[in-house]
C-alpha cells in the first residue's frame, strides 16, 4: 500500500527533528569559535533543503545533518589548536568538496580509499561513534577534565549535569522499551524540562531567517602564505576526505543493502556492480553539494544513521525525502528558538549520546563480526577508538593508527601484505606528525 502524503510528512517529521541537536550543537560550538550564529545556522538548514529535494529526485529517504564529531575536530583542533579561522574552515570544506566530487567521479576515489588500511575502514565509524559520545558527556558536564586524571565524573549540583544525566535516563528507558527515536524524545522531555525550569526562554516574535549575509561567500585563502598552516590544511583536507567517505559509505551501504558486508570496504570487488555503482553515485551528489554548501557558509553535511533506521522500518521514498524539506524549512524560520536553547544545551546531550550508541550498535551487529582480528588488527583498532575520542584530533588518530599498523605488520613478519599506496600513505603521515607534532 502507497504512503500517503499525511504518512509521509508525519513519520518524516521525528526523522528531521532527530538531526536538530547536531544542527544546534554544531552551530553554538561554531559561535564559539567567531561564527555567527544566525548566517551558519540558515546556511546549513537551506543545504539541509537542498539534500532533502536531491533525495527526493533520487526517490530515496535520507536525512542528512552536520557531523557533530566533525565539529567537534574541527572546532577544538583546526579553529583553537592551529589557529585557522572560520572563514579559512569554509575553504577547507569547499576544497574537499571539489576533490571529493573529482575523486568519486574517476576510480582514483575508490583506489584511493584503498590505501587507508582494511581495519581503520571497518573500525572509523565506530571510533567516530564513540567521539560522539564522549563529546556529548563533556558537553553535558557529566566527565570533565581533571589535571590527576584523563577524566573525572562532573558534579550533579551543577543543573547541566543533572539535566544531562535526567536525558540519558530518560533515552536508557526509552531505548530499552523499543521506543522508536528515542534519541528525538529525550531531547524534547530535557528541553521542556530546562524551559520550565527557566534555563532557557522562548524568544518573541521571529518567523524571519537572518544572518546569510555574514556568512555566504566568507572563503579565506590567508594560509597558503605560511607553510607550516598550509601542510597542517594538507594533512586535515586528506583525513577529511577518507572520514567523510568512509563513514557516508557506511551508511550508504546500510541503505542500499539489508547487510553492510563490506560496507566500509567499497575499493574491493565484490561483484555487487549495481550496488557500487549507487555508493559512488551518492558520494559524487553529497560531496557537490558541500562544495556549493562551503559557499554558502554551511556546515558540511552527512547521511545519518537515522537513514538506515528508516530504511530497516520500510520506510522511504520521494515523498518523505519532499516531507524533510518542508520540516527543514520549518526548523529554519524557528531558528530564535535553537539559538536560545543552545545556551544550554543540555537537551543536545542525549540525543547525541543516543544516536552515537544506536549507531555503534548496528556497526557491532553488522560489520564487528566480519573483521578478521589477528594481533595487528586488533591492536590498531584500539589505538584508533582511543586515540579518537580523547584527542578529538581526526587527522593525528589516523595518522597514528596507519604508522602503527604498518610498523606492526612488518615487525610481525607480514609485511607482504601492505600495499604500495598504504606504505607511501604512511610515510606522509609519518612526516606530517614529525613536522607538526613534533
């Protein structure tokens, strides 16, 4: 039986509003960092659109959101750690766009990716998980950073702790009842919670999207004066790249194809011509329109697991893909609202941490059992969902992970195995780590 529009907007609805808590969240830590609010955040929700009504051309369902763990690197590392400003970010979002789109269209992308190690492209997406889930706790102040310890638990007199905590509880029941998008219900019972507590006031009068002008066409080019700023752009445009591919991929596939398999592994044939033929196709749209996006001044945007969830329920197709624009375009002329809210963000801290653990769990059902854990591999994947989370650095975990996996493998006598292109990999990420770590 066909979806009717009625179905189709009201189950597309708390699939959209389950993507807000990332819009939100990224856009307040870009704030942080020198960005106004109100331009980034009617930026992305009009990129948003743009990906709601491609979806709908292709008659699929997908939500595409700003990657929170992407932010959070790109806020604590690029913008405060080497010091890029936000309009250098945009540049930077703009140049993978372009060589995203370039890569995928020629089969450079997939050679490409196939030089990053087979484990650090099954185990990234769960890495990237658990970044958003440590994110989310120390967003919420329930671990904070101690100077005796890597962390220390927060305290719950502190009202964004406990809000924090009262979110978790309310997903963990959520969750465990097979509430479907309890991540988006969390989210509105701390939300209203906070309100009611007056933590957070509801604007006046809005309904009129501001601030595009401070935002769109911002791109700066300043740091291809300096050397040393342009190999650390270098080093985090190719981590950019492989992170973006592989997680987009890993959902793509969830997409496409009731069992991920090989869902981080697309480089290899696997006879699924079709199949690969429909990853390579999405790559190429999503890394064109975040190339038009960076003009824009959005944030860059991924499929997110959501997707899958929808995919696994049966659902999808152009009207739900048509249903997200409409509630996008909503969530943008409310946008007072997120700002408000984003001042204390507790509400954010569940949802994120929700769908962070949802995606872990279908990577663990799916992709955990076909990876072959001999010593090396297993060693590498520990360093990577270590090194990830703690460091919120994309490009020195990868490096450090690719270096090491290539050291132990020829220490350990299987040296054969390394392809050419992984051996030059490393020794670039070997020399970007000497030169900017060091």
């Amino acid at each position: 039986m066909r979806e009717s529009w009625r179905d189709a907007f009201l189950s597309a609805g708390t699939a959209a509003l389950s993507s807000v808590p990332a819009l939100m969240l990224s856009t307040h830590l870009l704030e942080g960092a020198g960005m106004p609010f109100a331009g980034c955040f009617t930026a992305t929700c009009l990129l948003m659109v743009l990906f709601a009504f491609w979806m709908a051309y292709r008659d699929m369902a997908a939500v595409f959101a700003p990657s929170v763990g992407l932010t959070v690197f790109f806020v604590y590392f690029v913008l405060y750690g080497d010091g890029f400003s936000w309009q250098e970010m945009l540049l930077l979002n703009a140049a993978a766009g372009a060589f995203g789109f370039a890569l995928w269209s020629l089969p450079a992308g997939e050679k490409g990716l196939a030089f990053f190690p087979r484990i650090l492209r099954q185990v990234f997406p769960a890495a990237l998980a658990l970044l958003l889930i440590y994110a989310a706790l120390v967003l919420g102040r329930i671990v904070i950073h101690s100077p005796w310890a890597v962390t220390t638990l927060g305290s719950f007199a502190d009202p964004m702790a406990y809000l924090s905590l009262v979110g978790l509880l309310v997903f963990a029941l959520l969750y465990v009842r097979r509430v479907l998008h309890a991540p988006l219900w969390s989210f509105l019972v701390v939300m209203a919670l906070s309100l009611g507590e007056g933590f957070w006031v509801m604007p006046g009068p809005f309904w009129a999207p501001e601030g595009l002008d401070r935002v769109a066409a911002m791109l700066d080019t300043r740091f291809l004066n300096d050397a040393h700023q342009t190999l650390l752009a270098v080093g985090i445009l190719v981590t950019l790249l492989f992170a973006m591919s592989v997680y987009a991929v890993s959902v793509w596939q969830a997409l496409s194809c009731r069992e991920m398999g090989a869902c981080t592994d697309p480089a290899e044939k696997t006879g699924e011509k079709e199949r690969a033929g429909e990853v390579r196709r999405s790559l190429q749209g999503m890394f064109l329109l975040m190339f038009a996006g960076a003009w824009l001044g959005a944030l860059p945007c991924l499929p997110s697991p959501v997707s899958a969830a929808m995919r696994r329920e049966g659902q999808g197709g152009r009207r739900q893909a048509l249903a997200f624009a409409v509630w996008y375009g909503l969530v943008l002329l409310t946008e007072p609202v997120w700002q408000n809210l984003a001042d204390f963000p507790a509400a954010a801290v569940p949802a994120l941490a929700g769908i962070g653990l949802l995606w872990l769990i279908v990577w663990g059902k799916q992709v955990f059992p076909q990876i072959v854990w001999r010593r090396a591999e297993a060693v590498t994947a520990l360093v990577l969902c270590l090194l990830l989370p703690l460091s919120f650095d994309l490009v020195a975990a990868a490096a450090v992970a690719t270096v090491l996996y290539v050291c132990l493998l020829a220490v350990s006598g299987r040296g054969r195995e390394i392809p050419r292109g992984t051996q030059v990999l490393a020794l670039l990420f070997l020399a970007y780590l000497f030169f900017v770590h060091l």
